[in-house]
C-alpha cells in the first residue's frame, strides 16, 4: 500500500475547543422523522434562505409525518436561534430534501424525495412554494438520493435521481435493488427519465467535478445490506452516459454506503470523499484524480462509538465537512445512529465532530462540544444560521425530536463567506469552484454542488474558516471555465460574487 503523507496546516492562533448550545427550544414546534422500514433510510434536511434575508431557513423531511418549513427569525449574530413556522403544503412519505434554482428566476426551489412520487416544487423567493408544471416525471418509487448540474449549452439542469429497495418486487427486499433515474430536459421542462441499471440500492449521489479537468461525473454511494453481492460504489460519465469501469482505473469498493461529502482537506485544490457506512467510515484522499482510502491513523474510521459502554460498530448517515472553529482546517460532521433494532450494531451511537489537527489527522470533540446524544441520527446540515461567522447544526433523527445546535465556540478565528451568483441559467453558479488564500502558504478551494450527505442538501454561500488571516484574495472559477481575476477582500463577512458577463 502507498504510504500517505502527514501535511502541516499553517500555523493559527490556538482555539478553544468547539462548544455547541442546544436550542431545540427555539422550534415552534418538536418535528420528528417517523415511519415504519420505508423510513428506516432518509430522514433529510434542506438548508437554503428561502427569503432573501440572508439568513438560511431549513424544510425537514417526516417520513410517515409531514415536512416542515422553519422560517429563520434570529434577531441578529450571535443572538439566541428562532424559528418560525412556514407555511408549506402538507407532503407525507418525503425522505429527503434540496434546494435549487430548477428555472433560473433567482429563487429556491425544492426537490422533495419521497416513497412515492418525487415532487419539485417552485419557489416564490418569500418562502412560498408550489407544485411546479414543469414536465417532470416523479415516478412512483422509494427514492433515497440526489444530485443535480447544468450539462452544457443546457437552460435546465440534469437531475439524478437513487432510488432503493423495489417494493414491488416479490422477491425482495434482499438482492431487490430498484433502477435509478437521470432526468435530462428539453426545450422547457423534462424528458422521461433515463434508468441507470442495474441499480445497488443507492443512498447517496453526488455530481462533482473530482477530477478538476472541467467534466462532471456522476458518483453513487450503495447498501450492501440490500444487494448483497456483485454492487459497488459508482461512477457515471454523464457525456457520454457510461460507467467507469477497473478497466478505466475505477476500483470497486463494496460497503454498507448511506452518505458522501466532498471537500478539500489537504489545499492542494482537489476534493476528497467521505463515505459513510456500517462500521468503518471510509475517506478517501484525492491525488491527482486516483482516489486512496487514508489508513486508521488518520481518525476519521469512527467505527465504534466513543463513549458509552456500547462497544459494537457505529452506523454512519450524513456526513458534512466545514471548518468549525475557523482555525483554517476543516472538519468533519457525521449523523450516527442504528438502522432500528439491528443488534449487530450500536444503539446508543453519538454523533460524530471530528477536528481536523494540524498535522491533518482528525480528533473526536462530539462528546465535549455538547452535541453527544443516543438518537437514531439520519440528515443533518453545517450553516451559519444567526450570520456570526460560526457553523451551526441541525440534525435530523429517527423517531425522536429533530436537534438544532448553535455554535458558541469561544475564541473562533476568523471567516469568510462567499455567494458565487450569474443572471440567466444556473444562477446559483452549480460547478463553480470558489478559491481563497491567504498570503503564500494557506489556500482554500470549494465546489459549488448539489447532493451529497445523506437525504439533504444545501444551498447558500461557501464558508471558510481563515485562522488569523484578516485579508484574503479569492477566486472565481465559473461552470464554463472561464477564470475571474483574484480580488482582494477583508475577512469575516458574506460576500456575493456577480459574475460579470459581456452583454448582460
């Protein structure tokens, strides 16, 4: 095996360790992801600003119980979180949740997964939304992941979509696995989709551009629990539609999949993939487009509970990478918790916080943080909910109250939010890379997507944790390829980036 190397991350002023306030409190009412085996998956959290106020709201799914829309109301940064209530249509049976500019008006839309039929709803930019007539085919199927891009010379985007366990197969549920879909447009709308098979019960799909070479590709992360033998983590060209193959250098790696990040955490501006599983998490390092699983030394396998007297593998769900305490290294967050009662694993599975060190290995900081709890985890999101320039969280769980954490971590360093934004299509500049740096030493890179995690995605400015840079130079990197100019900006506060287009 390749032996890997430990990289040091420039040097930042020390940080208290990160320290997370419950403010469940806040929610004008408990909402809880509930169901019977259909919603043993799922379970996800759409995080955009639904409104325009620069604050991001968020639509939890409830499985057998309806979604939720909460409307953010905190009254300025660092003050306590509030939440109203929106006023959303009453959808049952919806597993995941994510935001996206589907016809390029500037505001939100929302894709909801469901056991069922898929709905894309149209948003009116004051937290309004209704069933969009857009030609597209929801289908009826027990759908569990998504991602979505602009192919080029395309007014609309291209929606993936993963769906699991085939209820209607006699035969099932083992070794049942359900087809996936790709929705191509038209002129104005959808196609029928096209079916990915065979498919391997997908949980998670992310489109990225991982190779940095201008093509996105199409990754879907897979249960073996369901299809047994003969599956594997995917990888979809999508021009032309084939998989990737050994053949072509992709390895084929089986494991209990649930969730993908992606994010850079070496600054040598490639992104690495985390993969959630039953058991061992498994994060993969990108050198150079070849993708390398990091060895246990690394701390990021969290594949036991860490505290408690539960001694059995943990079951990894969402997982999200964003700098915390804004010490200009990354970290990572992963929603834990047991399927249901499957006794091979954990019960009382904690979520994970996983601080990336300055050597680049990673160290637990869930229990002392204060978001340590045994519920059944599932989607989650990292956002700067009261716009004071710290991470905060919202987890999801399984038969239990959803968690909303804000991030009080004292001592944080410092942070930068960035909006890449273009009139017409994709507004929300999906694909673009976004660069920071700081000097000669510290450089941050962030793609643009949608997908990933675990039944939830999020839309909304980049954040970057600085360390003790006060002025940074950041970078444009649009869906086209075209390259801004760097410019120069100061530190802690949120930015939006107008692409500045000849003729428009």
């Amino acid at each position: 095996m390749k032996a890997f190397a430990i990289w040091v991350v420039s040097a930042c002023s020390a940080v208290a360790g990160p320290v997370f306030e419950d403010r469940a409190g806040a929610l004008p009412v408990q909402h809880i992801y509930g169901g019977g085996w259909e919603h043993f998956v799922g379970g996800g959290v759409a995080v955009l600003d639904c409104n325009g106020d620069t604050l991001p709201d968020f639509y939890a799914a409830g499985g057998e119980n309806t979604g939720r829309l909460f409307i953010n109301r905190t009254s300025a940064p660092g003050a306590p979180l509030a939440f109203d209530l929106g006023t959303i249509q009453d959808f049952t049976g919806v597993t995941g949740a994510y935001p996206l500019d589907v016809d390029s008006d500037g505001a939100l839309d929302l894709m909801l997964l469901r056991v069922g039929e898929n709905l894309l709803l149209r948003g009116d930019g004051a937290c309004g939304f209704t069933r969009a007539d857009w030609g597209f085919h929801g289908r009826d199927r027990w759908s569990t992941a998504f991602s979505a891009t602009w192919e080029a010379d395309r007014d609309w985007p291209t929606l993936a979509i993963g769906n699991y366990v085939n209820r209607d197969d006699p035969d099932g549920p083992f070794e049942a696995c359900d087809v996936n879909e790709l929705h191509r447009p038209r002129a104005a709308g959808y196609r029928a989709p096209i079916l990915l098979e065979p498919g391997f019960c997908a949980l998670s799909m992310l489109i990225s551009d991982w190779m940095r070479i201008g093509v996105p590709e199409l990754r879907i992360s897979n249960d073996r629990h369901y299809y047994v033998r003969g599956g594997y983590e995917e990888m979809w060209r999508l021009d032309p539609l084939t998989p990737r193959t050994e053949a072509d250098g992709w390895d084929r790696v089986s494991l209990w999949g649930m969730g993908i990040a992606s994010g850079d955490i070496s600054g040598d501006g490639l992104p690495d993939v985390m993969l959630t599983s039953m058991g061992d998490q498994l994060l993969q390092i990108n050198e150079g487009g070849t993708l390398r699983s990091v060895p246990y030394a690394f701390g990021t396998y969290a594949q036991r509970p860490y505290q408690g007297d539960d001694g059995r593998p943990s079951t990894g769900w969402h997982a999200q990478f964003g700098d915390v305490d804004n010490d200009g290294r990354i970290d990572l967050f992963i929603a834990k918790g047991n399927v249901d009662q499957m006794p091979s694993n954990a019960m009382a599975d904690p979520n994970n916080l996983l601080m990336q060190q300055p050597d680049g290995t990673f160290a637990e900081a869930g229990g002392a943080a204060g978001i340590a709890g045994p519920q059944r985890s599932r989607g989650a999101g990292l956002a700067d909910f009261d716009g004071d320039g710290r991470l905060d969280l919202v987890v999801v769980n399984r038969r239990a109250p959803l968690e909303l954490w804000q991030n009080l971590t004292p001592g944080a360093s410092h942070w930068l939010a960035v909006e890449p934004r273009q009139k017409g299509v994709n507004s929300r500049a999906v694909g673009a890379w976004v660069t920071v740096r700081a000097g000669e030493d510290a450089k941050w890179v962030q793609e643009v997507t949608i997908g990933g995690g675990h039944g939830s995605g999020q839309a909304g400015p980049m954040h970057f944790g600085l360390g003790d840079a006060q002025e940074v130079q950041v970078q444009i990197t649009w869906p086209d390829g075209t390259v801004d100019p760097w410019q120069m900006v100061q530190s802690d506060q949120r930015i939006e980036i107008l692409r500045n287009t000849p003729g428009q």
